[in-house]
C-alpha cells in the first residue's frame, strides 16, 4: 500500500509539473504536503486504524483510489462510517474541503 501512496502523490506532481520546475522543487513540495496532510489529520481528529479481516473477505475497496483494502492496511473510518485508505483520505482532505468522498458530510 505503501507504494500506491506515492504513485497517488506523483500523478498529482506530474500533473501540476512544467518544465520550469526542477526535480527539486518536485521534492520540495512533495515533503510540504506530506507535513500539510499530518497537519490536516491531526487537527481534524483522525484515528487510523487497520482494516477488519471481514472488509478483506468481502473484497471492500476505497473509493478514492479503487483499490481493495489489504492485510495490516492502515484505514480511517468517518462518523459516517464511510471507511478510506488512510493516506488516501488525508491526501483528499488536503485537497479538497473537509467533505467525506462518498456522502459530502462535513468532517
């Protein structure tokens, strides 16, 4: 999982990537909204978790990035109860308002 958190974060860069940009700046920012998505989660009261075996058995998958959730994935489950890849919702939240992807509720 820990790959797909950093495929997430290098389309993201790719598509906001000019030619004037240097791969420095690439890293610069990267390590910016990593400290920004922390920042978001704590002070929004977010506790990860790891996903129940029963979500694996039922083949559950996260709506932001559509794939299914594995063994000793970390999740962050919503007072909806709308259930994410943890570094996938902290990455939605950083980039979006504080919204649940699925239900619009505020967080």
């Amino acid at each position: 999982m820990e790959q797909t958190k950093y495929l997430i974060k290098f389309l993201q860069l790719a598509n906001d990537f000019t030619f004037e940009n240097d791969i420095f700046d690439v890293i610069s920012n990267y390590k910016e909204e990593d400290s920004i998505t922390q920042q978001i989660s704590d002070s929004l009261n977010l506790k990860e978790s790891i996903v129940p075996t029963e979500m694996i058995n039922q083949k559950k998958e996260c709506i932001i990035c559509l794939v299914e959730f594995t063994e000793r994935t970390k999740i962050i489950s919503l007072d909806c109860k709308h259930i994410y890849h943890s570094h996938c919702l902290k990455i939605w939240l950083s980039l979006r308002n504080k919204i649940c992807p699925t239900c619009k509720r505020n967080i």
